[in-house]
C-alpha cells in the first residue's frame, strides 16, 4: 500500500502529465493553422497574376518577381518546420507516456526544446514569407518593378 506522501506524488505527476499532453495538443491545434495558411499563400502569386493582373496567355511564372519566389521559399521553409514539429511532438508525446519526463533527446537537446523551436522557427518563417507576399502585391500593383531577371526581350505590357 502507497502512503500518502507517495500517492500525493503520484497525482501531481499524472496532473503534470496531463498538463502536459494538453499543451502540447493546444501546440498541435496552432500548427495545423499555421499549414493551413501556408498552403493557401504557396498559390496567392499565381492567382495574383492571373486574377487581378489579368495575365492569361504565356507562362505565369514570367511576371513573378524576386520576392514571389523568396516568398515560395520562406513558406516552403514554415512547412517543413511543421512537418519538424509534428515529428518532435510526436517523440515529446511518447516521453510523456513513458514517463521519460521528456529526457529524450535528439543530437543532445531536449525533444520538447526542438519542438519548440521548430513551432517558433514554423510561426517566423511564415511571416517573413508573407511579408515577401504583400511587397510583391505592392510592387505589381503600383508598378515599381523589384529587379526581375530578363527572359527574353518580349515586353508583356505591350510598350
């Protein structure tokens, strides 16, 4: 039979526990927004383009600009953070339920650690991504140009 002392002990630690879990679900909730938006803004340029440019002939990929591609790159980069945090959250789960008290560790580092950098690293690259986004927007629409690189000499404007 426990004594109190230890069955005290126990019910912190299975409410810690719980806690636990229940943030790192919370975490998982936040990151699923976070693909959710990323995926949507991966197609914005494209239909920028078509849509509100009125591009419909010839290669859309021809009036992106440098930042619509570092834009591809940013996003590209938040999805794989998230696809990275998924990982660590899973391994941050298993810990928990073995009562590892997230002493699992990858190349040294906590997993909960990496998990929670890879969330933030997800959260900043996506910013920064749409950030690139909205500047492109602006360039097009008020048609200060941001360097393109010159394909062929054929002006889409018609001047």
């Amino acid at each position: 039979m426990l004594s109190l002392y230890e069955t005290t002990r126990f019910r912190q630690r299975e409410k810690k526990k719980e806690w636990m879990l229940e943030v790192n679900k919370q975490y998982q909730e936040v990151i699923k927004i976070v693909i959710n938006l990323v995926t949507a803004s991966l197609v914005l340029p494209v239909v920028f383009v078509h849509n509100i440019l009125g591009v419909k002939t010839g290669d859309p990929n021809f009036h992106l600009g440098p930042l619509a591609y570092w834009s591809w790159v940013l996003l590209g980069i938040s999805l794989l953070a998230c696809v990275l945090f998924y990982v660590c959250s899973t391994k941050f789960t298993k810990a928990v339920y073995k009562n590892e008290e997230t002493t699992q560790t990858f190349m040294k580092v906590r997993v909960e650690n990496w998990r929670d950098t890879m969330g933030i690293s997800a959260a900043l690259f996506f910013l920064v991504g749409l950030v690139c986004l909205f500047l492109f927007f602006y360039s097009e629409l008020s048609g200060a140009k941001v360097t393109h690189v010159p394909v062929t000499n054929f002006d889409w404007r018609g001047q």
